[in-house]
C-alpha cells in the first residue's frame, strides 16, 4: 500500500457512466505540497469546485451533474490538512451509480478519438488534395460508368441529341492533359456534367513549361467545323475571338494571345471513339491538320488497383439510394443554385492561382498527406502510451490497436463515401466536402468498432 503514488492537482478523470473527460482540481491542500506537488485528499470531492461535469450521463440520459460520495481507497497514515491522501488506483463513487478513475495522462479514449478524427480528416484530404483531384475524381467517375456499360451516350428520349458524347470526349481531353502535368487555363470550369449543353468556344487549354496548347475535343464522326462569324474551329482568327472574349484566364490570356500571334500555340483536335480509344491530330493555324494522316494515340492510365477501387465506386454510385439522391428535387436545386456555382467557379480560381506557383501547388498537395501522417503517428503513440500502461500486451492494448486499425480503414471508407455522397448532391464542392466529412466520422466509427473488435482477442 505504502508504495502507491497519489494524485496530483490537473489528473483526467473519467467516469464509466460518462461520455467526456474533465479534470480534478485540488482545493483542500492547505498549500501544502508533496514532491512539489498540490495531491488530492478525500474532501477534494466537491462538485463544481473539485469534480467538473463529465459530459452525458448514461444513467439519467441528460448531462452530467456529478454527486460524489467518497474516494474509496485513501491512505490512513498519509495527510494534508487533516484529510487522508487518495490512492492513485481510487474511485469516486457518484450516487448515479458511476465509478471515476483518475489518469495522470489524456485518457487513451479522448486522445484516440481525436486521432481518429484526424485520420479521417486526413484520408479525405489527402483524396482531395487539391480541387482538381475533386474535378479528376467527378470526370474519371463519368468516364468509368460510359465505358462500362454504366451510363449511356444515348440521352431517354432523346436519341439525336448527341451532347454525351461530346461532353465525355471533352472529359477524357481534361483528364489526359490533367494526368501529364498541363496546367488548365481556361476561365470556364471543367465540365464535370454528361448533360451539359453544348456551346460553342474552347475546349481545352493548357500551359506546361511555358509552352501554350489548344485543344479541340470531337466524339465519333465529328469534326471541325467552319464558322461564319470567326473561322474554322482551332484556327488563329476562331482562338483570337475566344480568347479575347473571355475564354482564357486572365492571368495566362497575355501569354496565351501571342503564342497564338506568333505561331508557338499548339493546336491538337482530340479524337474520342466509341470503344474509348483517343487520339490527337495536330493542326495549323488554318484549323486543318498539319500532315496528312498524322495522329497520335492517348490514354487516360489508370492503375489495377485504381480500375478495381473505380468499380467498387461505381457500385455504390449506381446503387438504387444514391441515384435516388443524385435525381432528386434537393441535389438538382443545389447543384443550379447560385451558391454551389460560385463556390465551384471560386475553388476552381483559386486552384488556377495555386498552380501557376510550384511552391503552393507541392504545398497543397502535401497537406492532406501530412494530416494523415499526423493522424497515424498519434494512434500509433496511443497503442505505445496504452501497452506502457498496462506494462504487457492485454486487453487495452488489444484494444487500442483494434482502434488504430479501424480508424485508418474506416477513415479511408468514410472518405470514399462521403465523397459518392457529397457528388451526387453536387458534384465539386460537394466532392470535397463529403470526403472530408465523411473520412471524419468514419475515422471515428472505424475506430470504436475497432477497439470492440480487438476487445475479442
């Protein structure tokens, strides 16, 4: 008994019939210190002064109001000011019927939960480092689902309306160019929508290296098609009118104008086919090729892991409950409603800006990456904290490894999720959010089943 350390002033306390922990303050000490410490006596039991509320009480079901009745293990032989000293393995027994405990460090629950937290909150933004990883992850969802028998080119009741095509085609376009490191210029956001109604102006336009392209996107038999008003598609008097009319962004339209002026502007028609196969034809500044028969194949890469990982997506995409969601009234009102357009067009902006400067762009990308890492690194020091404790592997530490476990799996899942949720809502804005939302909740739930798993072992 006599080797048993007492408490000191600041320990966590935590109650089995509470949901949060607090900290015990020790009044009744006399300014009488112990190893230079405040350490808490039998009458440091005073609710509001000593004991704070411990969250929602599962015995009353409203918030806790603590009712101590008496430390149960207290040294006889060992006081301050009178009152006998509290062992550290003591209870405060509520009349409720709950048991505290004391912990000189962060409960492992409370530190855990807010590792799991940041686990999710990480999976998510590491998803979605950046907006254009929500915009790559809306475009390669539309192209999986065309491409797998999952979405039809051929609108209901509409079979010579041939705007699918041209919008998946323009897709594959951003996407390619996306995954080979060009930067988007254009002032207008992606296409992120199969129905999108057609419009004339330009399709893509990309900078890498200081060197300007302009693309041209076509889906089967189409081509480039001579205007009246500014000349053939792709062609220097058409990319001067588009251009000078809003089409580029501001902060590139200077360099893109001359490129175009003086002959350095790439110009490629992109070429979509029904089996999905893609290719470039290069053309002049008259918007015709520039060799006869010349072409140059493109594809969209996609790893194994990411073909299966876009299946499973596209599962719960298509699933009766999501596209239930993605038609309904609320998800259409949303996705037309001024406010998730200017966000959208905002993000998008923004992203542009980050881009045009390397260190921002390798920042950003390195963010949701270090908030994951964060994430781990704390359930990590939680399962050592927790296995020091115990000083062998038993049922805490079986337990705070479950946690960690679950929390990295469920953060992962949630984020998924979330973002299948948040894009049918509103594709965008809406990815972003749902992933990161979703990979928050799922970190934590992951993580309390998995603590009732490892409980098993």
């Amino acid at each position: 008994m006599g080797s048993k350390k007492y408490i000191p002033d600041n320990s966590w306390l935590t109650c089995d019939k509470g949901s949060a922990p607090s900290r015990l303050k020790v009044t009744h000490h006399n300014n009488t210190k112990i190893y230079g410490e405040n350490l808490a006596s039998e009458m440091d039991m005073v609710p509001g002064e000593n004991i704070m509320p411990m969250g929602r009480c599962s015995v009353t079901g409203g918030s806790c109001q603590p009712e101590p009745i008496y430390w149960d293990k207290c040294n006889k032989g060992v006081k301050v000011n009178g009152y006998k000293l509290v062992f550290e393995d003591a209870c405060l027994l509520c009349k409720q019927g709950g048991k505290v405990k004391v912990d000189f460090d962060a409960p492992s629950g409370s530190s855990s939960m807010a590792a799991d937290g940041l686990t999710g909150l990480g999976a998510g933004a590491w998803a979605f480092g950046s907006y254009d990883a929500a915009i790559d992850y809306v475009q390669r969802g539309v192209i999986h689902d065309v491409e797998n028998g999952k979405l039809s080119l051929v609108r209901d009741n509409s079979p010579n309306d041939f705007r699918r095509g041209g919008n998946y085609g323009e897709m594959k376009d951003q996407v390619f160019h996306r995954q080979e490191g060009w930067r988007d210029v254009r002032s207008e956001h992606p296409n992120m929508d199969i129905d999108k109604p057609t419009s004339p102006g330009i399709d893509g336009a990309y900078e890498k290296n200081g060197t300007y392209k302009l693309t041209d996107a076509k889906y089967n038999g189409a081509k480039l098609e001579n205007t009246a008003t500014y000349g053939r598609e792709t062609s220097r008097r058409w990319t001067k009118f588009h251009t000078d009319n809003g089409g580029i962004n501001p902060a590139d339209r200077e360099a893109f104008s001359r490129a175009n002026d003086t002959g350095t502007l790439q110009r490629e028609m992109v070429k979509t086919m029904p089996n999905g196969d893609m290719h470039s034809e290069t053309q002049n500044d008259r918007g015709y090729k520039q060799t006869r028969g010349q072409r140059e194949a493109m594809e969209v890469k996609t790893s194994r892991a990411g073909t299966l990982i876009n299946g499973v997506r596209s599962s719960i995409r298509n699933s009766r409950p999501v596209t239930a969601l993605a038609n309904s009234n609320f998800s259409q009102a949303v996705r037309s409603s001024k406010l998730a357009t200017g966000a959208n067009n905002s993000l998008f902006k923004a992203t542009q800006a980050v881009s045009r400067s390397p260190v921002l762009s390798t920042a950003g990308k390195v963010a949701g990456r270090g908030l994951i890492v964060v994430g781990i690194g704390l359930e990590v020091l939680n399962v050592y904290n927790t296995y020091q404790e115990e000083g062998h592997f038993g049922e805490k530490t079986k337990e705070a490894v479950g946690g960690a476990a679950g929390a990295i799996a469920g953060a992962w899942a949630g984020a998924e999720i979330g973002a299948i949720i948040g894009t049918a809502i509103c594709p965008g804005v809406g990815t972003v959010i749902g992933g990161l939302v979703g990979g928050a909740i799922g970190g934590i739930l992951g993580g309390g089943l998995g603590k009732t798993i490892g409980s098993w072992f």
